[in-house]
C-alpha cells in the first residue's frame, strides 16, 4: 500500500526527531535532561494546536476570505463598468418612479455604512415600475446582444461561486437577452409576452440597482479614489436632476 504524502512526511519528521535525541544522548550522556525537555515539549504541545487552530488558522481563512473578497469585486467593477453602469443608466430613464431614488442617492458619496445599509433594506423591498411602452426594445436587444458574450465570460469565473446574488443578476441579463432575441416584432406582442418582458426587465432592474449599490458601498473603505468616482459618476441620478438638487442646497 503506497503511503500518502502526508504520511511519508509524518513518518520523516518522527524519526527526524528521534535521530536528533539519539545523538543528543550520545553527546551528552544526560538521560534525565532528554526526558524533562520532552515533557516540557508535550505540555506545551496543546498550547502549540491551540495557537495554529484556533488563532493562526483563523487568520489565514481570513486572509483568503478577503483576497477572494477582492477578486469577487475586481469581477463586480468589470460587470459596471463595461455593461452594468450603461444598461442601468438606460434602464432608470424609464423608471417610473426614479426621482425617488435619485433622492434618496444624491448625496452617496457622503454615505456612512449605516445609511447603506439602510438603503440597501429599502431596494430589497421597493416596487420598481419601467414603463416598457417607452422603451425601444430593438435598441435594447441590440445592445444585450453586443454584450451577450462579455456577460457568458464573466460566469465562468470562479470568484463568482461564493457570490449568488451577482450570479443572479449575470443569468438574469442573459435571460433577458434571449427572451427579446427570440421576439420578431416588438409591435405585435401577445399580452403574455408584454407581460413577461415587462417583469424581466423590472427583475433585472431591481438586481442592477442592489447590486451597484452594494457595489459602491464595499469601495467605500476599499477603495477611496474608486468610489470617489463611482459617486460622481452616479448612473441612478440623472445629471439635470443631480445638478438642480445641488443647487437647492
């Protein structure tokens, strides 16, 4: 039976230790010193797995908790930055009820982590209503479709897996794309298709929103120059509605 790795480094290190007593021994004829040093060693040997279980490993796992926290979000900043920001820019000017965000998002940049989150309740449960019959569906098929590929890369990274949400968000775009590929004429849509579409694309507005937020909110104390940015450039705020709030204050 061949012997794991594990246990070929276990055996060496035993006789490794044996080798080094016997010729402590030898050296030194000093018995009872081998013997009061090795008991010292096993009392100590708890406190040793206590300090690399408990305390060192959990450092490590955080660590590795935060690297993958990083590349997650490198992935996340790549989504808004080539896709996410443009479609929901595009996506909010037929908001119904955008006015309402934009106001209550108009000052992120000076957001502290409780007003995320306090924000981030509220998008969870808010109703969002897009006005579809505005929308120029074959406009926003060409650009699903454009981007249809950037969207399919962006799944087959690994830092996705530990994000669900985002994950969401990426089938959900995908899911779009192909629901308005497969539709010839956007002007005689069945009520079940206009029904459907309408509730796609309010889902996928709803996740580009909490997502962008959540987005902003990690740059936070991340990344300072990039949320900066990312404030500024506020794609939930219209730029005359931005401008014309800043001027009332």
């Amino acid at each position: 039976m061949r012997l794991s790795f594990e246990a070929k480094l276990a055996i060496i290190l035993i006789l490794s230790a044996i080798v080094f007593y016997v010729i402590n021994y030898f050296l030194f004829h000093d018995l009872n010193f081998i013997e009061r040093y090795l008991l010292a060693q096993l009392g100590f040997l708890p406190i040793s797995v206590l300090l690399v279980t408990l305390i060192l490993n959990k450092l490590i796992v955080r660590r590795e908790k935060m690297e993958r926290l990083e590349k997650l979000n490198i992935v996340v900043g790549t989504f808004f930055a080539e896709l996410g920001k443009d479609l929901l820019r595009y996506l909010s000017k037929y908001d119904e009820n955008v006015e309402k965000i934009a106001h209550e998002l108009i000052d992120i940049e000076n957001f502290t982590d409780e007003d995320f989150q306090r924000i981030k309740e509220k998008l969870v449960t808010r109703r969002y209503s897009i006005n579809i019959e505005r929308i120029n569906l074959y406009e926003l098929r060409k650009f699903l479709l454009e981007n249809k590929e950037f969207a399919i890369n962006l799944l087959d990274n690994p830092a996705l897996i530990e994000h669900e949400a985002f994950t969401d968000l990426l089938w959900n775009v995908l899911h779009l794309t192909d629901e308005l590929r497969r539709v010839i004429n956007f002007e005689h849509l069945s009520p079940e298709d206009y029904v459907d579409i309408r509730n796609d694309i309010e889902t996928l507005y709803r996740l580009l929103v909490y997502e962008w937020v959540n987005y902003v909110h990690y740059l936070k104390d991340r990344h300072p120059h990039i949320f900066v940015y990312e404030a500024k450039t506020n794609p939930l705020v219209p730029h005359a509605y931005y401008v014309k709030k800043r001027k009332t204050k």
